[in-house]
C-alpha cells in the first residue's frame, strides 16, 4: 500500500514538531517522494543521525511501504 | 544463514574490502537508480571498490539493513565505517566531503571536478 505525501509529512512532524517539512511527490505516481526536512533537532546531528532519525520517525515504511523516499535534512539557520 | 552468519559474512566483507558499496545489482548493470547514482559517483571519483549485489542473496539483502540499522539500498562502507545511503552519498559527494573522507581514510581516488 503506497503512501500519500500527506502521511509521510504528518508523521515527521509528529516526530519533530514545529519542523518545516516540504514533500514533493517525483513522479506523480504516489511512490517516489522526495522530502526536505529542516528541524532544530538536527542541530549538531551528523547527516547520518539526521536522516537515521526521519526514518524512525516513518516507524518502518522507508524500505517497505515507502520505496523511494530522496531525503535532504538540515538545521535551521538562526 | 542464520542472521548472526549474515552479520558475520558482511563484517568480513567491509574489513577485507576498503570500500564495499551494497546495491542492487553489481557497478557494471545497476538495477535500481538509487544505486546508479552512487555507482556514477564513486565511478567519477576512480574509486576502487568492491560491489556486493544484495538481489542474489535474500539473507544479506535483509542482513545489511540490520547490520547497519539502514533500511534501505544501497549502503556505502568506507574502511568498515558505514558511510550512508543514496542521498547521504550524493550530498556528501556535492559538498566534497566524500572526497574529504576518503582523503581521511588514505583510499586513493581521482582529482574531482563538481561536475559528475
């Protein structure tokens, strides 16, 4: 069962609430997203830890019920 | 293979092998776009590194996500250090920070132009 851009958006921000989370659906198909998610729980995260938290937060989709998910994660600037 | 042997057989596999790239398919005929992507990369760098295609063994496909805790492919070890994926690649490889790394680890690769 593929996943819509808005559950992928709603279950990041339920992990990191007041993040600005933008999804962009790649190919119109419902199965290639991309995500960019800017979270001031990143800050002083490697890119690993970042993006290792956003799938934790997708609770086991990424890899399974969500095939191809481009993510790009960062802090936010001050 | 019992998951132990699978996390045994890769844990030899990224200390035998400086850079060992888990995908699916091999570098010659990848067969996803994602592993395209850091075959190309790597490809661009001249980096020499040993392919590991997860579609011909179901056990280390799942072994690999659970050795690294990662669930998706491809998965980049550089020196036995689990690198990222895809898009950790691909950023790292923009910001010149895989270049950087490998400079780190003493694994030889081309002169980079950003342009791959």
């Amino acid at each position: 069962m593929p996943m819509d851009a808005q559950d992928i958006e709603r279950l990041i921000k339920a992990a990191f609430p007041g993040a600005e989370v933008t999804i962009t659906d790649l190919a119109g198909d419902g199965d290639h997203f991309a995500a960019h998610v800017v979270a001031g729980a990143f800050a002083g995260k490697t890119r690993l830890q970042q993006h290792k938290m956003v799938y934790d937060a997708l609770q086991g989709r990424m890899g399974g019920a969500l095939h191809a998910l481009a993510l790009t994660t960062a802090a936010p600037k001050d | 293979m019992s998951e132990q042997a699978v996390h045994d057989w890769i844990r030899k596999a990224v200390a035998n092998n400086d850079v060992v790239l888990f995908m699916k398919g091999n570098k010659n005929f990848p067969q996803c776009g994602f592993s395209a992507q850091v075959v190309q990369i790597l490809g661009h760098l001249g980096v020499d590194y040993k392919d590991i295609n997860v579609l011909e063994d179901m056990s280390i496909r799942d072994g690999i996500k659970t050795f690294s805790q990662w669930p998706t492919i491809p998965q980049l070890y550089v020196k036995g250090e689990f690198v990222g994926g895809c898009d950790i690649v691909r950023e790292m490889f923009q910001a010149g920070e895989l270049q950087q790394l490998l400079d780190d680890k003493g694994i030889a690769h081309a002169p980079s132009t950003m342009t791959a």
